[in-house]
C-alpha cells in the first residue's frame, strides 16, 4: 500500500472534467446570420411602408368595399380557427397520447396541406365538393346546397390550409405535459373528463393559444385555396382576394389594403405574445 508523501497534491482535473464556460456574447457569423434573417423579414414590411400612399391612404380605407373585404376576412378567419380548434384539440390530444394503426399516416395527412401549394388545396376542394364531386353531388341533389363560390367555401379553405398550424402545435404542447399530474388526479378519483378539463387543458394553455394564433394569421392571409374554392364575387372578397384584384388597377391601393392587414395580424401577436412565447419577452 502507498502513501502519499507530505508534500504531494492532487493531480489537475482533467479538461474534460472541467466545466465549460457558458459564451456570454454570441459569434461574429451568428450575429451576421440572424441580422440576415431578422432583415428578410424586415425590409420587406419596410418597402411597403416606403411605397404607401399616405397622402391618401384613409380615403382608400374608407371605401364601402374595403371595409366589406376586411369585415369578411375578419368573420372568415375566425370562424375557420374555431372550427380548426373544436376538431383539432381531440385530434392533436389522440396524436399525441395514443398509439393505433397508421398514426403516421394519419398525421402525415393532417400536415399535407402545410406543403401543399394553396391552389393544389383550392382544386382539391372543388373537386370533392363541387357540384359534379362525389360530396357537392349528393348535398346539391338531396338538400340543394352549393358550397362553392359562397362564404361557406372561403371558410372550408381557410380551414383546410390553416388546421395543420393548430394540430402541430397542439400536439407538441401534449406531448411535453406531465403525465404524472394527470395520473394523480386520476388516482385520486376524477374522471377522464374531469382530469382532461381541469389537470391537461391548462397544462396546455400557452400551446392552446399559440396554435389558435397562427391558425388565424394563416387563415387571415389565405389567397390561393380560396379564390380556387371560393372565387372572387362580392360574398367572398376576402383582404387578400381584394388585394390581389387591387393591384391589376392600383398598386398604391393594394399597397394601402396590405397594410391593413400587416397591421391587424401584428396587433393580434404583440398582445398574444406573453401567450404564443410562452411568457418569454
């Protein structure tokens, strides 16, 4: 057996056992990266406010058909995030909680319309729901029904490419809940209902709100689906829609028209932000 002599110390630690420094202050290419990216994102915005009519701009916002396209995209948007909500909540919970035969699939499915070209969306529709579709047949003939060039068209498609926002991160937000709470108010007795509504929901509150969010921004900006879907008559003259048609005549208007929009949906994230963020500033 050895001893150590009197004058003897411990060995250095090794470099891998001592800890790293943390960098305080990001690299040079990381900042010039994310500057470019931050600027992407910018100018764009930038170029529109630069080109504005502003001289003119609230007699342009002033018109019976702008305040028509607004009212419409505002209703329609918001009724395709409810319906993307109340379907989509039990979906993302299933996708998230349960394993059952083509799970992949069903979920690969849901997300299709994220990658889908709006207007391959649009056709998509009109073909299943048309009057000559195997759906659109059958509600014409029995009930007399027309979905396509109606508002119930415009929200159909804001609904189709706008869910897969909602369920995706819905899904996420379950899937990074603690199970052991729901287990707990399960033991000591609360139904499946109970612990859903009162333990899981708001567990998954800040998903909840940032998925219903970006659901309604896609759903605000919809172009393509519906002027495939819905056309562009007056009962279905979304913002976007009315902008796309403004600019053929008058690209100021349209200019005038996008700003309007910019501004409702940064409105809409800046006082949702401590929500969607997760409480992050």
């Amino acid at each position: 057996m050895t001893t150590d002599s009197p004058g003897s110390t411990d060995p250095a630690p090794s470099v891998a056992a001592r800890p790293r420094r943390v960098p305080h202050r990001p690299g040079a290419l990381a900042v010039v990266l994310a500057t470019i990216a931050v600027a992407s994102c910018v100018l764009p915005i930038v170029g529109l406010a630069w080109r504005a009519p502003w001289a003119s701009l609230g007699s342009r916002l002033g018109r019976s058909d702008v305040r028509g396209a607004l009212v419409l995209s505002l209703i329609s948007s918001t009724a395709a995030t409810l319906v993307a909500f109340t379907v989509g909540l039990p979906l993302a919970w299933i996708l998230a909680r349960f394993e059952f035969p083509l799970r992949r699939v069903v979920r690969s499915v849901v997300i299709l319309p994220m990658v889908l070209p709006p207007v391959v969306g649009g056709l998509a529709l009109l073909s299943m729901f048309g009057r000559s579709g195997p759906v659109g047949r059958v509600l014409f003939d029995w009930f007399g029904l027309t979905i396509p060039y109606t508002i119930w068209a415009a929200i159909m498609a804001e609904t189709f490419v706008a869910l897969p926002f909602f369920v995706v991160t819905v899904e996420a937000g379950f899937r990074g809940t603690r199970r052991d709470l729901e287990e707990a108010a399960a033991t000591l007795g609360a139904s499946r209902s109970v612990t859903f509504r009162r333990v899981t929901l708001p567990l998954v509150r800040p998903s909840l709100v940032a998925g219903a969010v970006l659901c309604w921004a896609r759903a605000l900006g919809e172009f393509g689906a519906t002027i495939t879907f819905a056309g562009d008559s007056p009962r279905t003259d979304t913002m976007p829609l009315r902008i796309f048609l403004t600019f053929q005549t008058d690209p100021g208007g349209a200019i005038a028209l996008a700003l309007v929009l910019v501004a409702v949906s940064l409105a809409v994230l800046v006082a949702l932000r401590e929500h969607w963020l997760g409480g992050l500033r």
